[in-house]
C-alpha cells in the first residue's frame, strides 16, 4: 500500500482557493478597467508563441508563476472584446453572472451526454432554453437545446431538414445515387450556411445563393423562381435559412414571404437569428421574428447579444422528432432504463459530450431579469440611433445601409472630395487601418454592393454614450488627418 500522503492527486486545494480569491478581485478589475488595454492587440504573429516555452515544464509550477506569465505573455496577445470602444464584428459581453456561472461549470465537470450523467443539466438546459422561448415569443411546445455555435446549430437543423425529405433514406443510404439537393439562403447569409451545405455533402454549387434587394434582403419572388428552375433541371429543393440580422448590415429577410414559399414547395424552413434574435425580447421589437413560427428550425446566439459568455448558441426546432431521427445511435453501453420520460441530449446532434452550458445562461437570466435585458437591449439600439444620428448629420460621412439593430454601415465621403468608387474604397480602408491602430477603438468592415464600408456593432453592457462620442470624435480625426496628408 502506497503512503496516502504521497497520493499524486489535484494540487492543494488550498492554494486553489487563496489563488482563486487574487483572481476573481484580478477578474473585477479588468472589467472595469478594460480601456487600459489597447482594444485590438498590437503584437505580431508569432509574438505570443515566441514568449512561451517551447517544451511543457518537467515539474510543477505554481498558480502565481502562471499568472505572471498570463500577465505578461497572454493578456497582451488578447483582442479586448470586453474594451467598451470595441465595435469590431458583433461586439459581445461575458458579462459577470455569466461568468460566475461558467465558473461553477468548470468545477462541477459534469458531462451531459445521458439524462442520467446529469440530470441538473438537462433539466436546467430544458427550463432555461424554454425561458428564452418564451422572451422571444416563439411558439409554446418547441424544442430547445444548447449547442456551441450557431455554425453547429445550423449544420443540425439542415442535417434534419434533409433527413425529412420523404422517398430519401439518407440516413441509411447516403447521397450516392440519389438527385442533387438543393438549398438557397440570400447573398447576405452567413458562410455557415454554406459550409453546413458542404459539410452534409450537398456540394457547395449546390447552396444557391438568392439575391437580395436594395436593403439587403431576400427576395421572395426569385427564391420561388429559383426552386422552380431547379425543380425543372432535376434536382431537389429541401431547406430554405432566411436570416433575421445578417452579418454585414443585420437586414432581416421577410420570413413570412419565405414561409410562404417553403410552405408552397414543402421545404424545411431554417431560420438563422445568431445575432439578431434578442431583439424579439422586446415587445416593441417582436415583429423582427414575424413568420418564424412557420419555421422548423431557428438558431439564436446568447453568446452574441445575450450577455452570456461564449459559447452558447440556441437551436429551436418545432420537429424535434426528425432532428433526434438525424442523429440518434445508441451502442449497448450508452443504453438507460428511462426509456421516453428523460431527454437524452446526445441524441440531437453530433457531439456525444456536452457542457454544463444552461448554467451561465441560467445565471445571466436570473440576475438580470427579462426586464433588466430589456433595459440594456435598450440602451443598445438607443446608442445605434445615436450613431446613425452623427453620421448622417456629418457631410463628410454617409450611411450605407438601413441599421435596424445596433449595428451601423457607413464610411467616409467627404463632400468636396472625389466620387470615384475605388478611391473611396481606397479611403475607407486606409481609415480603418488607422483607427485601429491607435488602439483606442476597434471597427471593421465589409463589402456592399462592391463598396468598402465600415461597421460599428453596439453589443457591450459598459459601452456607453461618451464612450461611443470619443469613437466618433477618433474616427472624424483621422480621416482629418487622412485628408491633409
Ligand atoms: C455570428 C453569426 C453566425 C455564426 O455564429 P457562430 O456561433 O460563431 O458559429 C451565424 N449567423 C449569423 C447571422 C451570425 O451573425
């Protein structure tokens, strides 16, 4: 018998717990003093990995050792999403319940794949997905369950909208032999769509991208014509994914014209509201999910505009049945005697394990009440509006796209300047490089129509008003500067 006090077990809980006291005050402080940090990091490739060991330490080291090397090595080669002048892409909170709450995940390491290898948290995922459901308005009975990202989401709600075309055992018998399917989401849909298209092996000429009209939408009309022209060339139409909030300009695409549509040709209809879903939390913004209760799949991101910290991505589906048909294998040793009264998460998607994921969501609910997310939700399209404001009251700035949420199109041009196109792309893209590289706020850009455009996403909870002043004032001062050079 081996002496137990030479056990090679977890390192001393007690240093886990005087250690763990410095970081949660550590944690506190960098949230509230992000702005001392360059937003967008200013190291170069290869500058963090040249920082670290090349080979793992041979003995132990302690926690403070690490964090020093977190400090000086790690939190210099972070892009600071939680800087409030951070604008770039869609602008996310982790914010504090949230936090706390994938905390207390990390430490109860309880895997989900079985009812039974955790009831708490399929009941918790059950209970808190269905709360969600219910800020948002869908359809009472639908089925909810978390994934990592709207990417997956999107993957398994199409890998069960083609396990729903009747005639077809895909499940069984694969593509090989059967027609080309087809699926069309606009030209504004997000690459996940597309990539879930070649991952199901549909092939990517075979997603087919609708075009979308003057504020970025899809058509209805040329969905319909395209379906038809490819039912005519002998292939198969299965799903439609309209979005609500497009990546590029958040434009939400009519849903309930494309319901129609899918209704019509017997189409599963996908919808992606990653970023954009939340707003339907607010009652005087629910229209923004109209005809999404025709839908047989919808994808909400909390990781995106819910203040939950990455990742949580919510898939509802009103067919959980075909869903659980497109995935579930049970072996001998997964099999349990609760039979039909327990959900057993594995069987919904492709991942066997799952993380404890309802609990963050579950916290940032409960702390901050439907109500208080609606406060904030808010205060987030308050500060869009504010912005949209500045820029079209600026002569030498114009908006590029309609901003129904809290993220804005625009770019520079100036009026006494020239309007050739590609030197206003050429313009725009030299301002951005600049404003970024101050360090002080962090936008990016996107093409419409051809044309460069920048674009700020309001989506932190300690960006507020003078800090979305001193972005504009930055971004008027460059381009300043830009034109006298
Ligand atoms: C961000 C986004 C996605 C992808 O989200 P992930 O969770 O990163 O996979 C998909 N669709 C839309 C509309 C998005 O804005």
């Amino acid at each position: 018998m081996g002496d137990p006090e030479q056990h090679p077990g977890d390192i001393d809980l007690e240093a886990f717990r005087e250690h763990g006291h410095e970081l949660v005050d550590w944690i506190a402080d960098y949230l509230a003093n992000a702005e001392r940090y360059p937003v967008l990091s200013q190291l170069k490739p290869g500058e963090v990995k040249g920082e670290l060991p090349d080979s793992p330490p041979e003995h132990g080291e302690s926690l403070e050792a690490i964090f020093r090397d977190v400090e000086s090595t790690i939190v210099p080669g972070l892009t600071h999403w939680n800087h409030p002048n951070f604008l770039a892409y869609f602008a996310i909170t982790g914010s504090a319940p949230g936090i706390l709450g994938e905390l207390l995940s990390a430490a109860f390491n309880v895997n989900g794949m079985l009812w039974a290898t955790s009831p708490a948290l399929t009941e918790l995922e059950e209970t808190v997905v269905d709360w969600l459901r219910q800020m948002m308005a869908l359809p009472e009975g639908w089925f909810g369950m978390i994934q990592d990202t709207a990417s997956v989401s999107t993957l398994c709600a199409l890998a069960a909208a083609r396990e729903a075309i009747s005639d077809l055992d895909v499940r069984e018998q694969g593509l090989s032999g059967a027609p080309p399917l087809t699926l069309y989401a606009s030209d504004q849909a997000h690459s996940s769509i597309a990539k879930a298209g070649i991952a199901l092996g549909l092939g990517h000429g075979n997603v087919r991208s609708v075009p979308s009209d003057d504020a970025f939408r899809m058509d209805a009309d040329d969905l319909n014509r395209l379906i038809r022209a490819d039912r005519a060339d002998g292939k198969w139409p299965f799903a439609v994914a309209a979005t609500v909030g497009t990546t590029s300009t958040t434009s939400v695409d009519p849903v309930p014209e494309i319901a129609e549509v899918c209704e019509r040709h017997g189409l599963w209809l996908h919808v992606d509201a990653a970023y954009a879903g939340p707003a339907a939390v607010l009652p005087e913004r629910r229209d923004v999910l109209d005809g999404c209760d025709r839908a047989d799949s919808l994808v909400v991101n909390p990781h995106k505009w819910l203040f939950t910290p990455i990742d949580c991505s919510v898939l509802y589906t009103s067919r959980p049945d075909v869903l659980r048909r497109a995935f579930s294998l049970v072996p001998e040793y997964l099999k349990t005697e609760h039979g039909d009264e327990a959900t057993n998460l594995m069987d919904y998607g492709v991942a066997l394990g799952r993380r404890f994921r309802g609990l963050k969501l579950w916290y940032v609910l409960r702390a901050f009440g439907v109500e208080g997310i609606r406060a904030r939700l808010r205060e987030h399209l308050r500060l869009g509006e504010r912005l949209v404001a500045w820029i079209e009251a600026d002569p030498d700035f114009e908006l590029m796209a309609p901003a129904p949420f809290s993220t804005v199109c625009f770019r520079a041009h100036p009026d006494d300047w020239t309007d050739d196109e590609a030197e206003l792309d050429a313009l725009n893209e030299r301002l951005l490089a600049r404003v970024n590289a101050t360090g002080e706020a962090y936008l990016s850009h996107t093409k419409l129509h051809g044309r460069y455009v920048l674009r700020a996403s309001i989506g932190h909870l300690r960006t507020t008003e003078p800090h979305l002043a001193r972005v504009w004032a930055l971004v008027k001062r460059e381009l300043s500067t830009l034109l006298s050079e």
